[in-house]
C-alpha cells in the first residue's frame, strides 16, 4: 500500500498489513473500548499545577491487530504529561485500581527517600485498591519523566513525561516545544520474554552471522582471517550481532504512544524555534536520533542544561532524556528514531500543516560489535575502538589471537573465578575514551552526539572527592544472570555512603553490552578521562569494555535504588541498594 502526502511525497512502501495496522493510535482505541476519563483529564493529556490525583488502572490497546492489556496512568499510554514549577511543592495522590501493588518512580528527581518510589525500599508500594500520596519540593527545572518500578509494569505502558519549567525562565528559549517520548511496545508478556531470555539469550536475534556473511568476510580479509574471528567468537561463546536482548521481532517502536505508520505530528508555524524534549521511556531500546534536513542543537541532557552544540544525530539510552532546539523551513521533517540494533524504528512528523509528511529514510545496515568493544585498549593508550566498525575480523589486521588469549580457550576474557559462576567474561584493559558514540554509528557520515560533547553550564556540585568505589558491570550471557562485581542483588551487601561524604564511582563495563546505570536520589556528575567535571546527569551510559567515572554528593539520607535501566537487565540482578547515613 502506496501512501502520498499532501504535497505528494511518497512514502516507502508499506512491507506488510502488520505494520500497517500499527497505526491505529492509543488514544482511539482507549475511547472506542469505553474508558471512562477522569474529572482532571485535559483534551491534550497534560496536567499542570500543584495538586496532582492520578489513577493506575488496566485498560485495553491495540498496536498490532490484536487487542492487549496494559497498565496505564489516567488511562493513557504513555500517561499524561506532568508540568510543574521549580520551586513548587507538588503533591500528587495516586490510586492503585489494579488486583496487584504497584509505584511510580519519579526519574531524575532528587527528593526524599520515602518519595521516591521503590517497592522494598522507598516504601513498600501501592498496595492493590490502595492509594499513596507523593508530596516533595521540585528543586529542578528540565525535562524528565516518571515510571514504574513494580516488576514489568515499565514495560506494559505505565510511564510518561514530565515538564519542569524554570523559575527564570528558560537559558536556550523557543517559540514552541514537543515533548518526543520513545517506547517500545510489545504483544507478548513480559513475564514470557523474562523466561524466554533465561532460557535462551538470543532467542530474539535474527542477525546472528550467516554462511553469506563469512564469504563476504574470506573474499575482504582472506579465509584466514575470516576463520579466525569466527573461532574466536566461538570460543568466548559470544555473538557480535548481540546489541539487544529483545528485538523489533516482538517489540512495536513507538513514538508519544503512536505506531509508525499512524505517524505522531508535531506542529510549528513559519519562523519558529522548536524545542524537542526527547525522553526515551523503552524499557530494553537504545534509539540513534535524527531529523534529515535539519540539524539539531542540544541544549539539555538528562534535564541539565549544557553549552549548545551542533549535531546530527544522537543516541539515547532507556531512561536518558535530551533537549534540542531546532529551526524548520516551511515543510514537513521526519523524526526518525532507529532502534540500535536497527530492527525496526519509532517515526513522527515535524510540519507546518497537519497531514504533511516526509520521506522516511531507510533502516541503516545493522554493524556487528568488533574487537574493540570487547577488549577495550589495545595498547594502554589507543582505543581499540578506532576504524573497527564492521566485521570483528577487519576490526584488527595482522593480530594475534594466541597471544591475546585466543589460540586457546580466550582467558583474557574469562573472568577470575573470584567473581563466581554467573559471570562468563572480563575486560582487563577497558578504554577510556568517551568521544566514541558507539556500535553502528562511527563513521557514518554524521555529526553525532558523544559524552565527550557535554559542558554542564553549572559548577559541579562536587568538586572534590574523598574516596573512590570501584564497581564492574557484569554478567552471563548463556545463563542471563546481570549484576555488579559479579553479585546479583539477591546475594549482594548494601553500598554504603557516610552522609555528606563526596566520593568517585568507577564502572567498568565487562560485558558485551551497553548499560544505561541509574542512580536514585543524587546527581551523577560524569568526568573526562583526565578528572574535568563535564556534566551532571541521572543515568550514565558505558559501552562494552569501556570505563568511565563521575562524581556523586551523598547529600540524601536514605535507602536508594541503583541499577542498570535495562528492565530485565534490572530484573536478573544488575541491581544494587545504595545506603546514606
């Protein structure tokens, strides 16, 4: 099926009445299945104010062609967008009508322990038919957003964004702002994907390297080459198409709650600056961002703002948020927002009129993980990571894999047996760099966001540091056991942090995966490989075999949640609590 805009742009193809019938808008269905809106519900789905009364409840969507449960805020999926007023206290009553307990976790916030919305924690949830009252001072401006923490309630539709507009105004204005929320959606239960991936990884990888892809690689390295890698990935019983656990196989990329094909549009009227706050609310995907035709001036990230700087594209990570000004012509732009592992990808407009589109780009050619991102430095100094993208076999010529470890059984990256049974792989000499944005986008021919961009326009708020925690990423590919320094949360002690002591955490990411951490409570302050402060963030993002280090004040007594922001990465153990007293 052929579709024209208004302006007789053609569309691609649509491949399949599958993908067609994805777009079928959450808010029609919502209404033709006979829910029933609250009193304080607005036409648009934003509320603003003080008073908040919010209701978590189950109503019925259909993204597919078939007609699914979620769990949803105020029967919205994503749930209403929340604007409040730094220096405001909001106080926010939320009803539980569910038949189970469940949370909101207010992301990015900093505010009371018993506020923060963690069952087991914080407090010990809503309890079904139950209701808990949520009342704080918003000391912040920014774009954030809420979820939330109850099991895989994340990942059945109980997010949305949230708005915090600043005393003084904002330092980067525009005439006019969207909020962009990305998400992913899928028919199957989380419950049965959780045991799937437990049962088997990479079930839901349909990249993994072919009898094709060999000969493409012996015709460009040599048949040497090209067996060697492949033994190599052998012997480490690892995949270098692994760059997502749960694929556009099951999951429906959406885009504010809507499909592709039902196309989500953003107005703006001729002259305008348009600010984008873009919130990635996907509880497994890593989005690449881009608007072809326009280029995009960060100005905030993670709600913090930063010196603007000029880029094409950025990612963003599960739970990350990130802020652009852009200048549109009077024509319609696609925002195109790719899965990572470039299995399907969420799409809007940008347009003057309602009923506009633009071409939408193709699905970049998917790029394997090389040597680089699993080996991290190669020589104490060079990442590994220069030049390697494609094929891992291309990645590094002439080296020699018996002396690092594989000519035999690759024990330079199997871990030492201090750290146990459930962590299959360590990195012992991880890169540092972070002007790297990551697997599928080195070298494409665009200006892309790194780490190593941001400027916080604040001073950090901890200068100076008194000790340093080391911690690693770990992990068991097979077994689908995720945890930090080889201890899943259930067998893990408390991190404990004196109260107002200034430390250093350094991660170390073991694995072959991205890991979006979060830490409740306090702000993360990321720094350059040579100790600068660079900016102030909620959830840092490390790449596989990759170090980084920020700075965290332990100005909030409490018990706080601290965890990677992939759901079920979360779920298998990447969980650790964090205590201040």
């Amino acid at each position: 099926m052929k579709l024209l805009s208004a302006g007789g742009r053609r569309l691609p193809v649509l491949p399949s009445r599958r993908r067609f019938v994805r777009g079928v808008a959450s808010g029609a269905l919502l209404a033709a299945y006979g829910f029933a809106p609250l009193r304080a519900r607005s036409a648009q789905g934003v509320l603003s104010g003080t008073r908040f009364d919010l209701e978590i409840g189950a109503t019925t969507v259909d993204f597919t062609g078939h007609a699914r449960r979620a769990v949803v805020v105020d029967g919205r999926l994503p749930g209403p967008l929340l604007r409040w007023r730094e220096g405001d206290t909001v106080t926010l009553h939320v009803r539980n009508t569910l038949a189970e307990r469940s949370s909101i976790h207010w992301h990015g916030i900093v505010l009371p322990a018993d506020m923060d919305g963690v069952p087991g924690l914080s407090f010990m949830g809503i309890e079904a038919g139950g209701s808990y009252t949520y009342r704080f001072r918003v000391n912040q401006a920014g774009t954030y957003w809420y979820h939330s923490h109850s099991r895989f309630q994340e990942q059945l539709g109980l997010y949305g964004p949230i708005v915090v507009e600043p005393r003084a105004g904002e330092r980067f204005p525009a005439e006019r702002e969207h909020v962009v929320l990305l998400s992913d959606w899928t028919d199957v239960d989380p419950e049965h994907i959780y045991a799937t991936l437990k049962k088997r990884s990479d079930y839901y990888n349909f990249a993994k390297p072919t009898a094709g892809d060999f000969l493409r690689d012996a015709r460009a390295q040599g048949v040497s080459a090209a067996l060697a890698a492949r033994r190599m990935w052998n012997e480490m019983r690892m995949n270098p198409s692994d760059l997502a656990d749960v694929s556009g196989h099951v999951y429906t990329f959406l885009m504010n709650g809507t499909t592709p094909a039902s196309n989500w549009t953003g107005l703006f009227e001729r002259g305008e600056r348009v600010r984008l706050r873009f919130v990635n609310g996907a509880a497994m995907t890593f989005f690449d961002v881009r608007i072809p035709g326009l280029k995009l001036r960060v100005v905030a990230h993670d709600g913090q703002d930063v010196e603007p700087v000029t880029v094409d594209e950025f990612r963003i990570a599960p739970a990350e948020t990130c802020d652009v000004i852009v200048e549109p012509r009077d024509e319609a732009y696609t925002i195109f927002a790719q899965a990572m592992d470039r299995s399907g990808y969420a799409r809007g407009t940008l347009a003057p009129r309602a009923g506009m589109v633009a071409e939408v780009p193709a699905l970049d050619a998917r790029v394997l993980l090389a040597m680089g991102d699993m080996m991290g430095t190669m020589d104490h100094g060079m990442p590994g990571v220069k030049g390697m993208e494609g094929g891992c076999g291309a990645s590094m010529p002439g080296m020699d894999h018996a002396a690092m470890g594989h000519g035999g059984s690759a024990t330079m990256h199997h871990a030492p047996a201090e750290y146990g049974p459930f962590v299959d792989m360590r990195v012992d000499a991880p890169r540092t760099n972070l002007d790297d944005p990551g697997v599928g986008l080195r070298d494409n021919g665009r200006r892309v966001l790194t780490y190593a961009d941001l400027r916080s326009v604040t001073a950090p708020i901890s200068p100076d540091v008194g000790r340093e925690i080391e911690l690693h990423l770990t992990g068991h590919m097979e077994r689908y056991v995720w945890s930090f320094d080889g201890r899943k949360f259930s067998d893990a002690e408390p991190l404990r942090l004196a109260h107002g002591e200034r430390v250093r955490i350094v991660l170390v990411n073991d694995t072959m995966m991205t890991h979006p951490i979060h830490l409740h409570g306090m702000w993360s302050e990321l720094e350059s490989p040579a100790g600068e402060f660079l900016a102030r963030k909620h959830t840092l993002v490390v790449q596989p075999a990759q170090k980084i280090a920020y700075r965290v004040s332990a100005d909030a007594i409490g018990r706080w949640a601290y965890h990677c922001h992939l759901l079920y990465h979360m779920e298998a153990g990447m969980f650790r609590e964090v205590v201040v007293a």
